[in-house]
C-alpha cells in the first residue's frame, strides 16, 4: 500500500480507480467515497501526527498499489537507471504525462514511485504513466528486435543532430554516475544535450531538466 | 553576507574571485586560503552546530555578497517573475550556465540567490552567470528598443514554430500564477510547451523543467 496526501491527489487517485484502503480526514465531506466504512474522521492534530508532509493537507489516504501493466515496445519508452531521489523522479513522471510517454522503465535501484515525496511531486500524473520496475539489463536484452536503445552520455553527439524515432528507448543514469556499464553495453545511440555556457566548470544538468529537454527533442519533431 | 558548504562549491565560489570573510573547517588542509587569519578550524560537532545541512561537509565559508553588474540587452536575458522556491531558482541559475545566459533578471519577490539552498544547489554556477534584482516590470519598461520579451503562457502559441531571435528576454512566471498581470502587457510574444500527453488533468510542467525546454529551443536554433 502507499500514502498519499490532499484533496487534489486524492481525488485523482480515486477517480482513476486505484483502490481505497482507508481515508483520514478533518472534512469528511470534502470527499466523495463510494464505501463510507473506509473513512475515518480524525482531529487536526490526529492529522498532523500521521502526516508526512510539514503542513498537513485536509486529508490522508491509503491506496493498494496497483498491478503493473505490460509494456508496449511500439511506443516511445524512457528507462531509469537507478535515479535515486524521489524529487527527481517525481519531476519525471510529471513529464512522461506532458510529453506523453506512457511508460516509464526503472531499474531495481531507482527510487520507489511510491515513496510519499514521489506521489505528492507527481500532481498525480502516477495515474496516467505506467510505472515498472524491471532487471533493466534484462529487459533491455529482451527488448523485441528493432527497437533502438537512446543512452545520454556527456561525450555523446549531439541530440539537435540526431535522427530520432517515433518510437525507442530513451535511458536516463544515475544522478552522480550517469549510465552503468552493464547499460551501456544495450545502446545502440550516444546522446547528448550540448553545452553552450563556454566554462568547462558547468559539470551537467540535473537529471530531470536533461529529461525535459530530451523529450521535449523526441517529441516535437 | 553569504553561507557556502562543502570545499567543491567553497573553492568555485574563491577561485572566482569571491571576497571569503570567513572559513570554518575541520581539516584545514583542505582549502588553500591566502589569508590565513580567515581561517578557522572547528571540531565536528561545531562544525555541524553551524551547518545548514543534515550531513555537514568538510567546511563552511561565508563569503560577502558580490555587487549585480549591469546587464547586457544584446544577448539573451532570462527573467523571473516570482519564482519563489530556492530549489528552482538554483535549477534555474545550473541551467544558464549550461545554456550559454549570462544575466538572469529576478524579480524583488523571487527566492534569494544567495538562500543557502540555492547556493548548495547551483554547485558553483552562481559565479558564472550574473543575477540581479530588479523592479521587473520597470526593468522590460525602459529596455532597450528592438528587444523583444517573450512570456510563457498555458495559451501562447508553440515555441517549435515560433521564430526565436538570438537576443531577447524570456520571462518566466510564478509556480503558482504563472506571469503576472503587471508583466504580462510588456510581454510581445506568448509562447508555451505543447503538451503531447491527451489527458487534460496534466496541469502544466514545473518551472524549471519547463525553464529547460524553453532554453533549449532558443539555443539549438
């Protein structure tokens, strides 16, 4: 099960039909829930004892983590190599919604899309991604023949130039050590997002703007 | 004044020239300080009594707050209009540095670059790209003729189809309201980021993810 935390998350999370293990709630009628036994009203400071979040929001549920779904290989993917903070892959799941990218690949040592921080960065666009972890390697060895493996790296050339497909696999690395050796033996393509700032000190971007700035390239053209 | 952590950003912050008015470290090996009477070395637990940080670093320095420089209308600008999370705007100043945009205009309500967060944040970008607080809305007032201003809006037309100039200024809004009213009628061109996702509950991109994309398509053409 996992947590999540607000009328606005809540009420998404519901609508997209994940299942309601309990509510706790200051305003009971702020919510529309089917099975009203679900529901617990709690004090203000009840509230704030359970919550994760500085300044609580009206309410806290707690939802059964839905099935993974299988994956399509005939539409664009992104794959994580073990991003380890919940603020980056919260930001990126955001974006695969913007850029519609319906499924995200994560390795075992990506940080959980479950994780509190994760669900409330989300806005919950968890809802309209398709979240999977996976033995990355694997299911990259696996991958039905013909699909193109993306990886960015610093000396990669440059994503502007690149012919990029309607469909692939994009891989992003890990936060301090970019892609692991055991991925990057699976791409077929070098990419990188050029520097412009002349000082050869600007070290790289923060895995999630490099993100934004990949999809963005995918998908506009 | 300011505070700066951990001996990577300390030494950007004094090989750019910065003036350090004092430096307290446990291994005072570590830096190479011309002024040695600066210096002072702490214990641990001192040094942690002083941090911002929940694991301090080898030292803390503060540094006096550089004087704004003017600002150079005949290269690209970008503006922030009440970007008030230190977070972004220390995503924000990394990704000018990595795009080559040497002014970042803020206005007076947006976070303060030098709120440690941001310092920590930007890893040492602060020094190479020039941050001033201006009246904002004065500031695109009396800019330069010929110097157009574009503004991100949800309903602005796309920014892959849009000519964009190699100079101008790029306003970004609020992460809650987005552009202001005051700077909206300075605003010439309204661009956005098309969203490729069909689901309309996807409200919008982060500021500095969307910051991201936007520096891109400036700086790719």
């Amino acid at each position: 099960m996992f947590v999540a935390e607000g009328k606005k998350v809540i009420c998404e999370l519901m609508d997209a039909g994940l299942e309601l293990h309990a509510l706790f709630t200051i305003d009971v009628s702020a919510f529309d829930v089917v099975h009203q036994k679900l529901v617990y009203e709690v004090t203000q400071n009840e509230l704030k004892q359970l919550s994760f979040l500085t300044t609580p929001q009206v309410g806290l549920a707690v939802f059964y983590i839905p099935q993974q779904k299988e994956v399509a290989q005939e539409a664009l993917i992104l794959a994580l190599d073990d991003v380890r903070d919940p603020g980056n892959l919260g930001t990126i799941i955001r974006l695969c919604d913007w850029f519609g990218v319906k499924n995200l690949v994560c390795s075992l040592k990506t940080a959980d899309c479950f994780n509190p921080k994760v669900i409330q960065a989300t806005m919950g666009s968890i809802t309209r991604v398709n979240v999977i972890y996976v033995d990355l390697p694997m299911f990259l060895k696996e991958r039905n023949s013909g699909v193109k493996v993306f990886g960015t790296f610093m000396e990669g050339s440059s994503v502007y130039n690149e012919t990029l497909p309607e469909n692939g696999i994009i891989v992003m690395g890990n936060e301090a050590n970019g892609i692991s050796e055991d991925i990057e033996k699976f791409v077929d393509a070098k990419i990188t997002i050029p520097r412009f700032g002349l000082d050869q000190k600007t070290e790289s971007l923060n895995v999630a703007t490099a993100t934004a700035v990949i999809l963005s390239e995918f998908k506009r053209r």
